[in-house]
C-alpha cells in the first residue's frame, strides 16, 4: 500500500510536469507567434518607410531639376528683358530726336503760311504751331503731327476751289469801313464799302507781301469791281467778269 501510494503520488507529480511543460510550451509558442507578427510588422513598416524615402527623394530630385530650368528660364528672360530695355533705350531716343527734327521742320512752314494768300492766316500759323509744339513736348505723336499739317495743307489748298462774300470792315487810312468782301479762290480779294464810295481789290506788293489798292479813283477799274460783285452777290444774271489778280514777279 505505501508502494500502491508512492506510486500514486509520483504519476501526479508527473502529470503537473508534464502540464506545466505544455503550459510553457504554449506560452513560448504564443509568443514567439506574437514575435513574428511584431517582426512581420516591423519590416512591413521598414519597407513603406524606405518606399517614402524614395518617393520623397525622386520628388526632391524632380523638384530641384524644376527649380534649376525655373532659374534658367528666369536668367534667360533676365537677360532678354535687358537687350529689349537696351533696344527700347535707342528706340526712344531715336524717337525723341526725330520727333524734335520733325517740329522743327512743321515749326519752319510758318513763314510759308505767313507769306501765303492773306485769308485766315493767323489761324492757319497758330494751328502749325501749335502742332509744333505738342510734338515737341511729345503730347502728341509724329504721324499724328504729319495728319494735322497735312490738313492744314489741304484746307488751303481747297481755298482755291471756293469763292466766298461775307459782310465787314476794313481799314481805309485811318477809316474803318463798313462794306462787303470777297474772295475769289486763293487769288483775288475785292472789297467794296456800303456806300460805293470805296472799292479796293488785293495786290502784290514790291516785297511780295500783299496790300489792298484803292482804286476809287479810277473809274474803269472801280466799275469792273462793281459788277464783279454785284454777281458775286447775285444781285445781277450770271455772266463772265473780269477780276484783277495779282502775279509775282517771278511770275509775270
């Protein structure tokens, strides 16, 4: 019976070892289970690490690359920018200089004006320099100044393709006188008082300028510019007349 007891005794002994062994064994199985998961993981994160790394160094090697073509476009255009300033410089100045030519050349057709048939010739000289000297200043532009004189060429040329009586005074001596004008195109101006009394027509002076000739005095000639204008204030029929015009020297 002790033997049957021992016996007894050393069989449950070994079935707590025999426990306790499986008991270790599932531990160390768990965690070695728990330790490749942990290491699975980790080499998991290793490597989405190391991808980032990467695609965090191609973005930087791209990114660098750009801004080195980003520099190079910006030191082109740097350069580009200062051959146009360098060409805008001369432009200009060329510019400036042939606008300062030009006016004075449009500045010159003053005497030109000043000379020419005396019919609205202070507006005509003040407009000339006036487009003078708004090119001089640079208000306005050269082809704009070249538009404008030409215009002023053109309205007098049209003056010798029109005729025209208008009402007013003229200075006879020391008189002012009331009567009646009129131009005939760009070559003859008659002038005949209210009361007849005075008839004048324009002439050439010796220097080439022009005067008003009284010609009152004579009665051949103050009867020519009497119908010369009483057709052209049709205060008789139509019919050809004969008017007095002046010629320079040069032209005779």
């Amino acid at each position: 019976m002790c033997l049957a007891g021992v016996f007894s005794q050393a069989q449950e002994t070994v079935e707590s070892v025999r426990r306790q062994i499986k008991a270790v064994e599932a531990e160390t199985a768990r965690e070695k289970n728990m330790h490749d998961a942990e290491k699975k993981r980790h080499a998991e994160f290793v490597e989405v690490g190391r991808k980032k790394v990467q695609a965090i160094s191609a973005q930087s090697k791209a990114l660098k690359a750009e801004m080195d073509s980003l520099k190079a476009e910006l030191k082109h255009i740097s350069e580009i920018r200062q051959k146009t300033m360098g060409t805008i410089r001369w432009y200009e100045s060329r510019k400036g200089k042939y606008n300062e030519s030009f006016a004075k050349v449009i500045d010159s057709l003053v005497p030109v004006f000043e000379s020419d048939f005396p019919y609205r010739n202070e507006e005509t000289v003040k407009s000339v320099r006036e487009i003078a000297e708004q090119l001089h200043k640079g208000v306005i532009e050269a082809d704009d100044a070249l538009n404008r004189t030409l215009e002023v060429f053109y309205d007098r040329i049209r003056l010798g393709y029109t005729t025209e009586v208008w009402k007013g005074f003229l200075q006879v001596d020391t008189r002012s006188v009331p009567g009646t004008f009129l131009r005939y195109g760009a070559v003859a101006s008659i002038f005949v008082s209210n009361d007849g009394n005075d008839v004048l027509w324009l002439a050439r002076t010796a220097d080439g300028g022009y005067a008003w000739k009284n010609v009152s005095d004579d009665l051949a000639m103050r009867t020519v510019l009497k119908d010369v204008m009483k057709v052209a204030e049709g205060k008789t029929a139509p019919r050809l007349v004969t008017i007095p015009v002046a010629f320079p020297k040069e032209g005779e």
